[in-house]
C-alpha cells in the first residue's frame, strides 16, 4: 500500500519547499499589518513633541495694539480615510489644532478645517472657517513654528497680510488664558483706524452754518466669531450715526468701512413730512479724526464734518442741539419809497418766514432748495393822513428764491362787498434775507415792483 512505502527524496524535498512557501506566505501578510501599525505608531510619536498648550497675546499688526488672549492646543491623532479598495479605511497621522481667543468677557474657540505640519522644519499651517451671518463663509489662516519653548507666526485672511495679527505663544506655560485676557485689558488702548465709540464736531454746511454733531458707531449684530474675523477683513459692514440732538439723526446703515485706506462709505435717508431725500456720506479716517464729505441727492455736496474722538462720549449727549430761537420766526423789515400822481408815498415791507422744526431746520440744511414761503405785508401810506392809516396788502404765500434773490408775491382781493376782485402781483429783485442765508455787510437796496388790475402801469418801490 502506498502509506507504507517510504517517501522518496524527491518527495520529501517537494513537501518541505510546499511547506516552507505556505508559511513564508502567511508570515508575509502578518509582517505587512504589523509593519503598517508600527509605521503608524512611529509617525505618531515624533508629533508628540509638538504636543501641547501654546498660549500667549495676539497683536496687531498694522496698530502694534494687543488685541487679545490666544490658546492652541496641538495633539497627535489618526486622521481616517478611505482605503484604496474604497471599503477599508486607512489611518493618516495628523496634528488636531484647537484654537480659542478670549478679550474682556469675550471667548470662543475654533477648530481647524485643515492643517498641515512638518516635523522636519516645524512649519505649521491651519485653516479655520468662519461663517458669516449672510451664509457666506470666510477662511483665517493661521501660519507659524513650532519650537521646543512655543508657537509664533501669524493669522490672516489670504490677500490682506497689511491687516495680520502677529502671536508668540508660549508652550505649556502655567498661566490660563483667562489671566492672560486680564492682564491684556489695561494695556489694551483703541485701534486709531477703528470707527468705535463716539466721536464729536462740527458739520459745515454750504451758506456758512455750522452744527454740532456727534458720530456713533455701532458694529452690526454678529457672532463673536464674525466679530474676530473682521479684525483681518479688508472691508467691513457697520453702521454709523449722525446724531444732531433733538432726535434729529442721520443713520448709515450697512455701510462700508475700508480698513485698508480707512475710507468709510455710507447712506442715510432724510425726511420732512412725506418727502425723502438720500445723503450720500464718505468719510476720511486720519489721526483720531474723521473727515466727511455729505452729498445730497441732486444737489451734490451740501456739507462737511470734522469729528475727533472722545474718551467719554457721556450718558446723555445733547452735543448737537442749538438754541430755538436759531429756529424760530425770523422776519425782515424795510422801508421805501414810491411815487403816485398825488405825489411821494411811504411804503412799508415787512416779510416773515414763518418758526421751524429741528426737522424741518436738518432738512433745509441738507435739502439745500432755494425755494422758501413767505408771509409778506406790502402797506402804503396814504397821502393827507397819519401814518398810522395805511393801505395793507398780505401776501401769504409769496415765493422767495435764495438763489436768485427774488421775491414773487400774488393775491386776490375782492373789492368791496360786490362780486368784483382785483389781482395784485409782486415782482423783487436783490431780495436777501440775512435769517434764511449767510448775509455779509450791509444789505443792498430791495428794487420791486408792484403792479394791480386796476392800474395800467407798474408801480417801482425800492426799499433800504
């Protein structure tokens, strides 16, 4: 029988070289895995010396201002991806990087989307997402070296390095970074370039008046997230206040601050009764002042405002309120003289603009019509009687032009008690009114004329 005939060489050599190829095989495959995991293992150790809490102040680049307190955290881990064969998956080693910052009572942390690290050099690079309250969403990107004392670089938003934040952090130190944030807050001052707090001066408008003024600024409702992103964003939505008392405010919202140039950019809508107005205001950041150029909407520029900061803007600012009787009646009178065929007449003019709202005052002022209604009383004195008798002739809604210095008045009278009228009209020229525009030196001669249906020729009148 074939069990109990000896093995021949040849066979037995053939087993051996079976045997020894099957285990070779099995130990090959183990070998892999193993190989695999101690590779693993391996990478994973020389992250650990980057390893750590890095703490330290984030600054500004641009104001060498401290902005805050700053915290990351690296710690080694196994990234997972997807295997080759598409169902396994793979370990990748990795730097997971925490970030958190905190001034004042402000604090919140982000976690990198993306990171990169080279043991070798030290070099590290994150990314860090920031969703904006419109949907959008930006990206810091976080750029250092790691050290065996700490982490230094710098956070930005690609494209405005001008705008960074420089950071040395110190690893592991034995300060939390809520007393670092602490010690931060008296060293911290304001940012020059930042449009914040309150700011007072003087807006200048076109006929020579000027009012007090006071900017507020007022960064939009946002996360604290978005808030610390805009320290690196070139441009930035905020709303600013022109705020002249009485409640009497220009608001600019969603405007638009270049951080970059310090050039601010904003709209605000003016009212009197149903009629609106656009103002278009820029303004110039420059040495803890600001410089605006208003422009109104069909009259190009109407004014302009210089604004410095202050430390202490008060709990109730009335900065911008000017005395009512700048608003009240304002009211021009002047005499003259005419010729009848019964010989010289003293005629008396009296025109009257009638009081004013703080509106209505802001509205003129930024709203620069020429165009103003007036009360006008035209007397005569008649001849052969005291001057207390006179003949009075009221026009109500007489139409001054500020910018031609015109005067047109017209009425109906009825005569008597019939059914007859007379239409009378007032034409005059150099008519300026020093309450309504900016009147230097002594007023020039009002020349008008008066004309009625009952006469046939113009009445000239030419008061001092």
């Amino acid at each position: 029988m074939l069990l109990n005939r000896p093995f021949s060489p040849r066979l037995l050599a053939s087993a051996a070289a079976l045997a020894l190829l099957t285990a070779s095989g099995c130990v090959k495959d183990r070998d892999f895995e193993d190989w695999r995991r101690e590779k693993l293992n391996e990478d994973l150790t020389e992250l650990a010396p980057a390893a750590g809490t890095y703490r330290g102040s984030l600054t500004s680049k641009q104001s060498g201002l401290a902005l805050g307190a700053m915290e990351v955290i690296l710690t080694p881990q196994v990234r997972m991806t997807p295997g080759m064969s598409g169902d396994k998956i793979d370990g990748a080693p990795a730097l997971a990087v925490q970030i958190t910052f905190q001034e004042a009572d402000t604090r919140f942390a982000l976690t990198a989307l993306d990171s990169y690290y080279d043991r070798f050099s030290g070099r590290l690079e994150v990314t860090l997402p920031i969703a904006r309250s419109n949907g959008r969403s930006e990206q810091l990107v976080l750029s250092g070296s790691v050290g065996e004392l700490g982490l230094g670089g710098q956070l930005q938003i690609t494209g405005a390095s001008e705008l960074a934040a420089t950071f040395t952090l110190q690893k592991n130190p034995s300060e939390t970074i809520s007393e670092i944030a602490q010690k931060l807050v008296g060293q911290k001052s304001r940012d020059p370039n930042s449009p914040s707090a309150s700011w007072k001066g003087t807006t200048k408008f076109l006929p020579g008046i000027e009012r007090a003024v006071s900017l507020v600024f007022i960064d939009p409702a946002t996360t604290p997230e978005e808030q610390f992103l805009n320290r690196f964003a070139p441009t930035q939505v905020v709303q600013f206040t022109l705020n002249y008392g009485d409640s009497v405010k220009l608001v600019h919202e969603g405007a638009v601050w270049d951080r970059r140039t310090g050039k601010l950019t904003g709209r605000a809508r003016i009212a009197r009764g149903a009629q609106t107005s656009e103002i278009v205001t820029e303004c110039q950041a420059a040495q803890e002042t600001w410089s605006c150029l208003h422009q109104s909407q069909g009259w190009g520029a109407v004014a302009t405002t210089e604004a410095v900061f202050q430390q202490d803007s008060g709990a109730d600012d009335r900065s911008g309120e000017t005395p009512s009787e700048l608003r009240a009646v304002q009211s021009l009178t002047r005499t003259g003289k005419t010729r009848l065929d019964s010989g010289e007449v003293t005629a008396w003019l009296k025109a009257v603009f009638a009081a004013r709202t703080r509106e209505q005052e802001f509205w003129d002022l930024f709203v620069p019509t020429p165009e103003r209604t007036v009360t006008v009383s035209l007397q005569f004195g008649i001849p052969g009687q005291p001057e207390s008798e006179r003949l009075i002739v009221l026009f109500e809604q007489a139409q001054l032009d500020l910018r031609s210095h015109t005067l047109d008045g017209r009425v109906v009278l009825r005569q008597g008690l019939g059914s007859s009228f007379i239409e009378v009209t007032l034409r005059c020229e150099n008519f300026r009114f020093p309450g309504l525009e900016l009147v230097e030196g002594p007023t020039p001669p009002i020349s008008c004329q008066y004309w009625s249906s009952h006469r046939t020729e113009l009445l000239p009148i030419t008061f001092q």
